[in-house]
C-alpha cells in the first residue's frame, strides 16, 4: 500500500465581520488600521483555485481576475479578509470601482484590469491549515504579516497601537477614515461588533434646500444643491439621513409653505438620478443648511451625506 500524502484542508466559507460606526475609543488595548474605500471581500486559496467572496457570498472572481492571478502565486490554503481597492495615483478611488464591479463581459472585464488593475488589500487571516478565529486579532496579524503577501497586485496595511496617530495620519493623507480593533477581539464571521469601531473623516459643506421626497407627513429626504444663478441651484444629491424623528416633521411643515411646481435645479427632474416615480415636492431654494460627506463624486455628488441642520 502506497503512503498517503496530506490531507487536503477544506476551507470554509465565512462571512465577513462587520464593524460598528461610533467615536474613537479611548483606553489601552486599541489597535488600528487605514480604511481604503474599496468593496469588502475574501479571499480563498485552497489547492489550485483562487476564490473572491463579497458579503452573502457574492461572487467577483471573474469581474478581478488581475486579483485572482496575484493571489494564485500565495501558497494556500488561505483564507483572508480584506477589500478590493483601486488606486488614482497614492489615494484609492471608489468612483473608479464602481466602474469596474458592474463590468461582466469577459472581453470588457480583461481589458479594464489591463488599463487599471486593482489590488486586494488584505487586514486579517482567518484560516490557515487550521481554523485562526478563536484566535485574538493581535495574534492574527502576526501570522498575515509573516507570510510575505507584499507584491504586484496584493498589499498588507499597516497597523498601528495607538487609533489617535493612526486617525491623525489617514487624516492628512486624505484616507477614508480608520477601523479601529480590541487586540485581544476574535473573529466571528458575518456578526456586527463593538469589538471593531469604524470612523470616518467627514467633510461639511452649506447646501440650499431644492426638494424634498416626504414620508407620510414627514421628510424621508432633502434635495440639495449650489447656487449657480438667483433662483437656480446645481444638483449636488439627497440626504435622508442624520435627522432626528421631530427634525423630519419641522421639516415637512416648513418646506410646505415653499411649494412651487417647478424645479430649481438646472436640468431636467430625470438628471436628479431618483427612480421613476418618485414623488419630488419641489421648493423655492430660500433653505439654507449644513450636511457632512465624505467626499464629492467625479459628477460632482455629494458621498454619504448626513444632515446636520438648517444655517438660518
């Protein structure tokens, strides 16, 4: 009888754990990472195949093969969390990601990872040839920073032990924001933990009201824009939340006294971008207020924006 050779290692699939927005923590035992603005996934290396995994298992291994070609020359088995990110110059760019995930045809998908590639940053291991969940995250990222993933298309981030340096530096590099870790947090896969808060730098910016969408007798979300002309604003997007439940209702009363039928954007109602049959209640542009967001959009759109009050 012939000697066996190893057993195979069957990797499991694991949903993602996922963070909880809130302020940055304060105490010993905090450790840090960048957040890179790109699309979370998994990433499978098991025998010979290479597998990319969104949240419920959606599947972009076709859609990154530049991805899946870096990650095949990693021995396995692996099982790594991270996002898929691309890059404009030294910051990533979540526009130009959009751009990529909603490609399909092969040709089409071959030549935008020709033109621009995208890498995976990896931030944790889960799996080894033996399951690393119960392990503490400080540990985890001993083992990932050991396995020399640094190369063309594949980057391992830094971490830091101290969330205030790690919050002041992606700040000046312009970064989306931190995640920041308990040391000593296991994974546990597809649950939303206190054990990880996640904190975005934000922007503010002074918009006019245009519209509104109501809710019943409240707001469900503002139209907002810049004034381009007296009377005429340039679209720049909705905000539906960061209100609270009596802000929506003081709202819907106020902007009812400034019906008109007409739209104070420049264009048409169907560039606004809402979808078919929405109900728009257009408003004489008089509302002035202050939002956050996280940054503007190539067309010029307000990202992730929350309310934050009327300016007058």
């Amino acid at each position: 009888m012939s000697p066996r050779g190893p057993a195979q290692v069957r990797l499991p699939h694991l949903e993602p754990m996922l963070a909880t927005a809130g302020p940055l923590p304060s105490g010993a035992g905090w450790w840090a990472e960048a957040t890179w603005d790109g699309i979370r996934a998994v990433a499978y290396r098991e025998g010979d195949s290479v597998r990319l995994a969104g949240r419920h298992d959606a599947d972009y291994t076709a859609r990154f093969p530049e991805v899946v070609e870096a990650l095949a020359d990693v021995p396995g088995p692996l099982v790594l969390d991270g996002e898929v990110v691309m890059m404009r110059g030294a910051l990533p760019s979540f526009a130009a990601l959009q751009t990529r995930i909603h490609r399909t045809r092969p040709a089409a998908v071959r030549a935008a990872a020709a033109s621009t590639p995208a890498l995976f940053v990896a931030f944790d291991l889960l799996h080894t040839d033996r399951p690393l969940l119960t392990e503490p995250y400080r540990q985890r990222r001993t083992v990932l920073e050991g396995l020399d993933l640094e190369r063309p298309g594949l980057r391992v981030p830094p971490v830091w032990t101290s969330v205030t340096e790690a919050y002041g530096w992606t700040k000046e590099q312009r970064l989306e924001g931190v995640i920041a870790k308990r040391s000593d947090s296991l994974y546990r896969p597809g649950a939303r933990s206190r054990d990880w808060i996640k904190i975005k730098h934000l922007r503010t910016a002074d918009v006019v009201i245009g519209g509104w969408l109501p809710g019943g007798a409240t707001v469900r979300a503002v139209l907002v824009g810049v004034p381009v002309e007296p009377g005429r604003l340039l679209f720049t997007g909705s905000v539906g939340t960061g209100f609270t439940t009596a802000e929506r209702r003081a709202l819907a009363a106020a902007l009812r006294r400034l019906d008109q039928p007409m739209s104070p954007f420049t264009g048409t109602p169907t560039g606004l971008g809402l979808p078919r049959g929405t109900e728009i209640r257009f408003v004489r542009p008089t509302l002035r207020a202050e939002v956050e967001f996280l940054e503007l959009t190539p067309a010029g759109r307000l990202r992730h924006p929350i309310w934050r009050g009327l300016r007058d």
